[in-house]
C-alpha cells in the first residue's frame, strides 16, 4: 500500500512543480499502477496518485501522476 500524505491539492502540486522540472498528468502511466504515493485533501476528500520516474542508477528524471476516482 502507497503511502498516504494529507494536504491540499493545490498547494502540493506547486511545491512539486517548484522541485521537479518535469512533472506530467498521464492517466494511463504503468507507473501509477503501484504509484508511490497518494496526496488526500483533507477539506474535499480529493485524492491523487503519484509516482516518481527514475533512471536505473536512482537519478529522478520526472514525476506522473493522476487523480483517483
């Protein structure tokens, strides 16, 4: 099970955009199907899933992502 991280949508997004140059919206990324973790908005209940790309010597080249229905 992904971890969980409580905090609004918005504002995570931002901040993930801030430290990530490539962060992209694919909804059909083979990558979200154990995504490393789920963003809950605790006012809306709104979720997403996340999950970071990476290089096979560790080095992060982007970040997908989708929301959950």
């Amino acid at each position: 099970m992904p971890t969980m991280i409580k905090k609004d949508l918005k504002k995570f997004m931002k901040e993930l955009k801030l430290h990530y140059d490539d962060v992209w919206h694919v909804p059909s990324s083979e990558y979200l199907k154990k995504p490393d973790f789920v963003v809950v908005d605790p006012k809306t209940g709104k979720k997403i899933k996340v999950s970071f790309v990476s290089l096979d010597d560790g080095e992060v080249v982007s970040v997908v992502y989708d929301e959950l229905s």
